[in-house]
C-alpha cells in the first residue's frame, strides 16, 4: 500500500482510521443481516462521531443505540431521532432522557428490574411524560438482563404499561467463542431467549413491538433473524484483534491503528522503544485470554503491513516496549521511524483519543472529534 | 464523614477528587523530601490540569515534569517556565521543543540513544536553537535508558556539548516492591546509578549539573539525596491501590475515585450492576499481579467508607459488576443509590474523564479540566 505523506508529518500517537475498511466493514454486515430479512440498530459506542454515524445509518430516522446520555444529546443534537440508551437506567438519570423526548426525539431506555421500573411510572406520571423502556433479557448470564422464564417479566411489563416498547439482549458471552458453530448456537440462543420472552407476554395480552438481539459475533453468525425486528453490533465498523481471535474478521479488516515513533532500542534485551503507551493504546488486554495473545496490540509496518509475531509487550503510561523474535534487528526499526499498532479493543483504544485521524478512500486526511464524557 | 449534598445531584460515573486529602499527601512529600535536603520535580501527568499544579508547585518558575507536549504546551500558556518532558524525544517532535523554547520556556527533553543526540545537534545547529538535554539512565532494567557504565554515556553527552544538562533516571521497577526494606535499597540504586553515571561524566571533563531521580515509591522510602539536585514522583498526589498495595499509602490517603449509581443486580448471582465500566475506571488492572488484587477497585460507600472485601470484578463498557461476598446482601445496594470506587491506578482512571469534580475542604464543589491529547 502507497502511504500518502500527510501520515509522516503528523505528530505521534495519534489514532488512525481507514475509511476504505471502515466503509467495506458497514456495508458488510449491512448486507448481510438484510439478505436475511433482519434490520440493524448499530452501535455507535465505539467511535462515537458524528461522522461515523453517517455511514452507519442511510438517515437521521434510522434506529442507533447509543453507550451514555451523552452520545444521545450530540446525535439528537445532530439531528438524529431514534436511539436506544443501551445501559439499565439509573433514575436520576430520568430528567435527561425527557429532556430528549420533549424535544421530539424517541429515545428508548432499558431496564431489568421493578425498581427501575416503579422510578418510571413514577416520574412518567408526575410530570406527564412518555417513555419508551426495552426490558433487558439475559440470554447467557452474562452481565444484566432477567431470564426469559423469570416471573417478574411480566409483572415488570405491567408496571410500566403504555411505556413498554420492547425487549433486548446482548450475548456478551459470545465473545467467549472461537468456532463458526459456537457463534452460530449463541445467535439461536439469543434470538430464542428474546422469541420465548415475547410469547409470555403475549400470553398475557402484553403487546411487545420491538425484539432487539445483537452482538458483533452474533450478528456476523446469526442464520435466522425471524421474529427479530433488529440486530445491533457496533465493534464490526473497525473490527480489532479480540474479533480476529474470535474469527469474525481478519488483520486486514481492521480499520483502525495508532501510529507510533521509535524513540530507542535496548540491544541487549532486543527490546524496540516506542512514544505509545497505555495513554494511545489503552489498557486493554483482551486477548490475554483468547488464543492468541497480542499484547498491547500487534505491530505493523507504517503502510499497514502485519510484522508477524511482533506485539507491543508492555507499555506504561506513555512508552510501548516491542520485544523483537529472532527473525528480526534493532537495527531494523531505526529512532524516529514509524509503525502503525492494530488494537486489541476498538472500543477502549478509541476511547483514549479526543480526536481521530481519517486516511480517506482518495489518500486526502480528515479529522473526527470524539464526543467525550457521560 | 458527610456528605454535602451536591454529590448526589451530579449524573453519574463522574471522578471526584478530595481536595484535602490531595493537599496533605502534597505537602507530606515535599517536607519529606526537603527534611533530606532534597527537591521535587512533580510530576503533572497524573491529573493533567492546571489546578493541580498549583497546588503541586509553590510557583511558577519551579521545575515540574510532563508526559507529553501537549501538556508542555499547556502548562507554558499558563506561565510554567521549568518544564521535563520525560520521554524519549522523537526527532520529529524537535520543533515543537523549539517553539517553547523560543518563547522563554526551559522545556528539558530526554533521550538515550546516538541517533536522537545526532538529531538534536543537527537540528540545532540548522537552526541556531539551543536546547536542554537530560540523558535517561537505566537503574532496573526495566523501560529505557542506558547503563550508568555504558560506554556511549560519554559519546551522547559529548555529542550534545553544550546542550547537554543532566542525567534522570526513573525507577519504575519500584512497582515491584512491597517491603520497606526493598523500596529503601531502590531508592538508593535510582541515586547510586546517576551518581556513577555523573563521576564518569567529571572524569571526561563533562558538567552535569543536574541529577534528577524518582518515583512515588522511592520518593517515599529514599534516605540519602545528596549529590542528587531533584526527585520526581507524580502518582503521590492522589494515591491509588496499587501504592496502597506497595505500601506507599493507605485507603484514606486515596484523594481519588469514581461515584457510581447501582443499576440493578443479579440476585441468583448475588451481583450488583452499576453503571461504572472500564470507561470510568480504566482497563488498568495493576493490581492483578500484586499482594491484593482488587479487581477494578475496590468498593467504598458513597461517604468514603471502605466496604471490606468489595471491589469491582468485571466490567465492560459502562457497566460495572460487584460479586457480594457473604457479608452482604442485594438488599444493602438499593437500586438508584451510589457507591465510591477506589482505582487501581490513579492515572488511567483520571484518563477517562475530560472533566474531574473537587470535593473542596469546606464542602463545595468545584471542577478542573483535563488537558486532553499529545
């Protein structure tokens, strides 16, 4: 790959996203849960722009979720009218969300328990305003949501009357999985717990207009949407090395890396030195329990070419340290050169980035702001 | 302790930051440091804010220590004037080095290696800028640096020539510690190793005239800084768990955490969910290896009392699982009401949030902005 010479003379680290895979990667998974009848919600937590959204959604009325109020005042801001606030409800946060709705805007929240339930009715009630409220299912213990079978479903349904919408989940647990088969079963499993929930209500003449199933693996396994009115995904915009180990994409549908300069060498230890720590890479050690274990990210020449076997081994706040295999010499990766690192977790290497360098499908550079904060 | 009332009333996950805890653990180092007729070179990369350094340094003009230029640059516009930049220089960030130089600032870079001492002299010499150098050395094997008996020490500082200023050294193999004894003998191998590093200088007839150590753990526990012109630590200011397990600290020196609402639980599991995940506390898990593992950080009430043997023990995007112990039940964590997490490690948590809320002395509130990028 031709690197245009903007991406030189930038100062490291910064994040870099290229907008070709970005845009094959949407139009991907777009085309794939529609051949199959389903529609998407996606998520757009992990880049959260403005920008990105664009090419996630054809208009401003299609359905999106969204990780924080935040995200839903910048999208609503934008103009965009139907978002999902994906994350149990905390009351306080109530005044929020009908701020939202006052303007117009249909934001729907979730919940998965009476409480949460009862602090709707509630505040619906004293200040005359409608809500639109998901119940969260859990299809696989892994996080929130109660069980399809559980007898509070119903009861939680009946409290919040004309305010229930729907009913969500979020297979988690799929991110355990390494084999077509096993992403296959955990999409039925979804997609079942949310079918068996619905039939209950039903049962109880408790109409449910909106089934919400979804995960990235989910969503690229899934083999039956029937009865699903939507399927949300959100990491598959720029994939990363936890979807690769998974198996959902593979090195060259990763959109998004951190450029990063060679700053020293220790020659005894074979060790490369880096300007790019935790603070551009994150935290994240995703694959530390996946097949393959990519350190703080894999490492890659400055035109995107995988060094193989190379990762960022350890990092501090804001140096990276590159153990070098046998196959390769300090000498190789001169002071002041640069490579490009693939990262484990899209979503948390993102989130330590204000602002996103675009390599765009022509070679021109472009700039996205991340919308910050809660 | 009470609670005045306005921490309620703020949307959560938000980091609040005690003002007078983050007071006393400043002013205990500094009378530490200086009762050993020593100095401190803070560090400002913890809380990145310009109300921090004011507390941090008893003026202007005295020396302070940064991560990136982009707190450089802040921190100059504010009028600091003594300023290290303590990571490898990249040739390519010369110019901006030069920028706030020619603007009065004494901005001090770092290096280690030929190429970067080669970078700067040409660079220098091109464009008749003056530039202070500090050679980076390595007293733990653990990052950068260069032995204080590496032949090249002489060859880099006589490249530099006039532009060379010191030598620093930063024992982060500290971390590693946990004894009073061990962190006493690092705190003398951190002095020990620029002292050498400094008669070999003297003997080449090369100046040194300044010898910067430190860490927060050696800071802490060194007993002998003579012949040593500064010591650096930065994490000090606030504390997190992972010194707590060091030894550094205690619970209640920890000036920092996250305020989180409880958003419901999985009773069957015996969780509480709350809407604190890794974007509020960070992906660190520094106390994975240690003595005490505290999972993503340990559990406080919203007075900041501790609630022994509760910490955060998983968590995604923006939610936060509790695994109850036996000593407590669901019922303990109603639905809507907040908690306190200690972090793991007080710089990547202060990463996640543009903005900080101040718990003042006298009970009101107050907010500092995060200087933000590279």
């Amino acid at each position: 790959m031709t690197v245009p010479q903007w991406i030189d003379t930038l100062d490291t680290p910064y994040l870099l996203i290229d907008e070709a895979i970005l845009k094959r990667n949407i139009v991907h998974l777009k085309n794939r849960v529609e051949s199959l009848g389903g529609h998407l919600r996606p998520h757009l937590k992990t880049l959260r722009t403005l920008e990105a959204a664009d090419y996630l959604l054809a208009d401003k009325t299609r359905p999106a979720t969204v990780s924080t109020l935040a995200e839903a005042e910048a999208y609503a801001n934008a103009g965009y009218t139907d978002l999902l606030y994906a994350v149990g409800i905390a009351p306080a946060k109530l005044e929020r969300v009908a701020q939202l709705r006052k303007r117009g805007i249909n934001l729907h929240i979730l919940l998965d328990n009476m409480a949460q339930a009862k602090a709707v009715s509630d505040f619906a009630q004293k200040h005359q305003q409608d809500f639109s409220v998901f119940i969260e299912i859990d299809s696989d213990d892994h996080r929130g949501g109660i069980k399809p079978e559980a007898p509070e479903l119903i009861d939680i349904a009946q409290q919040l009357g004309r305010h229930f919408t729907g009913l969500m989940t979020h297979a988690g647990g799929s991110y355990g999985c390494n084999t077509a088969d096993a992403l296959k079963a955990f999409a039925k499993r979804e997609c079942d717990a949310v079918r068996s929930a619905k039939s209950r209500l039903e049962a109880s003449n408790i109409h449910c207009s909106i089934t919400s199933v979804g995960s990235t693996p989910t969503a690229h396994y899934g083999e039956d949407f029937s009865d699903i009115t939507e399927v949300r995904a959100g990491v598959y915009t720029t994939f990363d090395l936890v979807m690769k180990n998974i198996g959902v994409c593979d090195f060259s549908d990763i959109a998004m890396s951190v450029v990063t300069t060679i700053i020293g060498h220790n020659k005894e230890k074979g060790w490369v030195l880096t300007d790019s720590g935790w603070m551009a890479l994150s935290r994240d050690r995703g694959t530390a329990g996946q097949s393959k274990d990519f350190g703080y990210g894999q490492v890659c020449r400055q035109d995107g070419s995988v060094l193989t076997e190379l990762c960022v081994n350890s990092t501090s706040q804001e140096h990276g340290v590159i153990e070098l295999t046998e196959a390769y010499q300090p000498e190789d990766f001169p002071v002041g050169s640069q490579l490009r690192i693939l990262p484990n977790h899209a979503c948390a290497t993102a989130a330590m980035h204000p602002l996103y360098h675009i390599l765009m499908s022509d070679g021109s550079h472009n700039t996205w702001q991340r919308i910050m904060g809660w």
